[in-house]
C-alpha cells in the first residue's frame, strides 16, 4: 500500500534506487522506492560490480548472496578473435595483469532479485512495484508526485525525492535538469540470446570475447556458459529484424549451435553529466545522474557511489543533526568522479581501434584470417602490445569520490558499519570519555577502532595520532587531541560553506 507521506520517495527500483533504500535504513529512515516494472530485469544489462561496490553490499547484508550467485565463468581472459569458433587474435590474462581481488561478475538480472529480497525484509525500505510516476512539482518544503498503478491514482508528498530512474530519467527532465556532454557517440542492439557456447569458452573462461569479423562484428558477454549471453551489434544506422539479428550472430560466433533470441533492443551511447545533482529537496543518482559508455564497466558502480555517498548526508540532516550545506557537497565531492569515470569510459571505447590499426586493413573474413597468418614476428608482437594496453579498460576501479575539502578515498579496510562515524587512534583508552561526551552532544554515533584493526597498505597511519571518519569511510579529520576533534565534527556536519537552491520548482 502507497502512503500518502515518506520522509523519502525514491524513484527508479534498479540497483541504485534498492541499494540508497537499504542505505537510509542502517539511518532510521523511511523510503519508498518507485519502480515502473516489476524491479526483476529481464535482460542482464550491467554486469561488472567492482571491488568499493562490493564493499557498500557489505554494508547492506548482500555481499555474501551476490558473490554466491556469480554464475561464472571464471573471470580470466578478455579475448579477442575473428570468430568466437575462428581464429583467435590474442587476450589479456586477467590473472597475470593483477586483477584487484573483490570484484563480482553479477549480471543486472541476478542482482536486482537479491536487493529486492532484502528489502523485503526490511520495513524502512519499501518498493512499490508497477508503478508509475506521473508528475512531480518540488516546494522548499519538500516534495509532491502523483503516482499511478493498477490500483488508480495517488498523490504521495515527501520530504526528500531521490530520482535514480535510468538514463533516460523522465524526472530528471521533469526536474529542467540538462544533460552536458558527447550524445549518439554509436549505436549498438543488444541481443541476450540463450545458447551454449561451453565448447568455445570453458578453455579460456572470460566474460568479454571481442569479434572482430567485419561481416559480423560485435561483442559478446558471457554471464552463463549454457544459457546466457549477449551479444552488442552495432546497428550502423540501420534497422535490423529478429532474422538479421539471428544470422549475424551466427556468422560472429561461426560455431554450428542453436540461438534462440531473448530479448533484442536498440541502443545509444553516450557520454554526458547531469549540469547539477541536486535542485533544492530533489537529487539525480546513478544514470539519472551520468551515462557513460559501457567501456569500463564504471556506470553502475559510480551509481552505487553516489548514493553511498548521499544517504547518510541526508539521514542527518533530515533528522536535524547536521546543517542542509552538507547537502550542497553530494554534487562537490560526485559529479567530479562521474565526469572522470565518463571520460575513462570514452578513452576506452575510442582506444578499442588500436586493435584493428596493428592488425592493418581487411574487408571480409577472409582478409582478415589471411592478415592474421602472414603476421611477421615484429608486427604480431605489435598486435598483443596493442591488446595489452586495453588492460586498464578491464581492471580499473575508476576513482572514487573524495571530500569537499580535497582529501582523496583512502581505502583503510574499516570494519562496513553505515550508521556511525569511526575514530582510529593509535591509543584508543584514552579517548573514551571525550568521544562519549561528542557523542551525546551531537546525537551521533562515533565507533573506536585501533589502528590494528585497519588495512593500511599505503601507510597513511603512519605517524598520525588519530584519524576520523565519515559514515562513508571518507578521511574527515587528522589531528591529536578530542577538541580538534569536536571541531572536525562539527565541521563535517556543517558541510561546505554554501547555500542550497531552495527555489520552487512544477514540472510535469
């Protein structure tokens, strides 16, 4: 059942709309995620779940569930060939190039029924399923959408609205928030197709086999050997049927098995950034937010970031312990890592052509395996020189937000609590007192931890007394003694030193 208030409406019931839902909960506070389907994806979509990702499940109690659910193959090579059952053009071996540990090769499809278990468990994070958004309009004061499912019409105010509803996000239009940046960059089918390809994979388990065919090119994706798969087809401006579909896969995998076509849909690349993140009590996260090329496998997870990052802001103001400018630093600290990480994202695609310029020109297959064969030893060493610079294109986490003060992530492996600050200090006994005093004075939780109990693997404990953190596990303060403490406290709940666009605001 619709409430007719939430402290906060969320809309869009992917994985970043489910993942700030069960985020605000380890707050206290109440959402309800809006999602026009029934949140259970038919097609996989997103796949890659990085390791800082994987870390923030861990904090929402589905880490263990999603990595349990990996259906594999093992992720090991990123292979490149004529075709999947042709000749082979060279890999990357994940394993030798150091591969970070942690990640998760989930598709979208598996991962969106285990958030949707969670919160069905969870009675501060509810989805309404089926269930559309007609009209928003946003006051001062908060915010008003009018809601549509099977059951009739129903007008929902809260007090915050987070719009997490894809690249195409109709509230983020309905907002007047523009989108900056590089759109139409190529446009690609993707075509999920239920085959088995054991044969032509289990010798060289990976996710991605770059075909290079240029009578079938395209990329194919891996999620289960014997059922699963999808294959990108540029679509060169032309409309192409279930039947042309069908034969150009075949002609790319150039193996004799059955394709049964699943789900087929056309699609643009782009490269943009929302011009602002936030407008007054309503905010853009994930896709709504940035919409990068697929290169990199950086989209989904800089979405997970952002609402990391957000969720815990907006509990604490929401609840009057900390002032509405921390609100203003969401944009401050993630747009900047969107812009990044979709600029990382178009390197990669554009860098995808070294590729073909080692291997030189060829029209039909044929040129190309009879390129491929009269490869002298100097220009074949080119050619896999050209496919191991793709490597950061597979291993790279992208950056991660940092603070509006200007202090990068640091990655010091602290225990996954969300609901409180943590203090590490080299001698916890004494600062007992004072961290209870700071406690009841500011309404927070402040956790100690022993330096021991940190990963510190580039050595930044080193030398420092005392280092506090943000729920989000962001370096807030370095210092010595408990009042500089108080004052970082205090300073980390004001938020930087600006004022919010609280101007009213209707769109339908």
């Amino acid at each position: 059942m619709i409430p007719e208030e939430i402290p906060v409406l969320i809309i869009g019931g992917g994985p970043v709309g489910m993942t700030c839902a069960l985020l605000l909960e380890k707050y206290g506070l109440k959402s309800l995620v809006i999602e026009r389907t029934d949140a259970l994806p038919q097609t996989p979509r997103a796949h890659v779940i990085r390791k800082r990702s994987m870390d923030i499940f861990d904090k929402i109690g589905v880490a263990d569930a999603i990595y349990e659910a990996v259906p594999g193959p093992e992720t090991r090579f990123i292979t490149w060939v004529a075709q999947l059952a042709g000749k082979e053009i060279g890999r990357i071996d994940m394993a030798r190039d150091g591969i970070p540990g942690g990640w998760a090769n989930l598709p979208q499809n598996l991962l969106c029924p285990i958030l949707l278990e969670q919160m069905a468990h969870n009675e501060l994070a509810d989805i309404a399923t089926e269930t559309e958004c007609l009209d928003i309009s946003t006051s001062p004061n908060g915010v008003t959408a009018t809601l549509q499912n099977a059951g009739g019409t129903k007008t929902v105010s809260a007090r915050w609205l987070i719009a997490a509803d894809g690249a195409g996000s109709r509230t983020r239009d309905a907002l007047g928030i523009r989108m900056v940046g590089p759109d139409n960059l190529a446009q690609f089918y993707m075509v999920h197709i239920k085959a088995d390809l054991t044969e032509w994979v289990k010798d060289r388990p990976g996710p991605l086999f770059w075909i290079l065919n240029p009578e079938a090119p395209g990329t194919l994706i891996v999620h289960e050997l014997e059922k699963s798969h999808v294959f990108m087809v540029p679509s060169r401006g032309k409309e192409l049927t279930e039947d042309k579909l069908v034969q150009h896969i075949r002609r790319g995998l150039g193996g004799d098995v059955p394709i049964e076509i699943l789900n087929a849909g056309r699609w643009t690349a782009y490269s943009q950034i929302a011009e602002q993140y936030r407008q007054g009590r309503a905010f853009l996260a994930g896709d709504a937010a940035h919409r990068f090329p697929p290169s990199g496998g950086l989209g989904l997870n800089t979405g997970i970031l952002d609402v990391h990052n957000l969720a815990w802001k907006l509990a604490l103001v929401d609840k009057g312990l900390a002032g509405d400018a921390l609100l203003d630093s969401y944009e401050i600290e993630c747009r900047s890592v969107a812009q990044t990480n979709a600029d990382a994202s178009l390197h990669n695609m554009m860098t995808l052509a070294e590729v073909h310029e080692a291997i030189g020109p060829f029209d039909t297959l044929k040129d190309l395996e009879t390129r491929l064969d009269q490869l002298s030893p100097p220009a074949r060493e080119n050619l896999q020189q050209a496919i191991d610079n793709q490597t950061s294109h597979f291993t790279s986490d992208g950056i991660y937000p940092g603070t509006w003060t200007g202090e990068p992530h640091r990655d010091l492996g602290v225990p996954t609590n969300y609901r409180s600050f943590k203090l590490l200090m080299r001698v916890p006994p004494k600062w007992a007192g004072p961290v209870a005093a700071l406690e009841k004075k500011h309404s927070l939780r402040i956790e100690i931890y022993p330096f021991i109990q940190a990963h510190d693997r580039q050595g930044f404990l080193k030398d420092k007394e005392a280092v506090l953190l943000r729920p989000d596990d962001q370096v807030a303060w370095v210092g010595a003694t408990p009042q500089e403490l108080d004052d970082a406290v205090a300073a980390a709940l004001a938020g930087p030193v600006s004022g919010a666009d609280e101007g009213t605001s209707t769109a339908a």
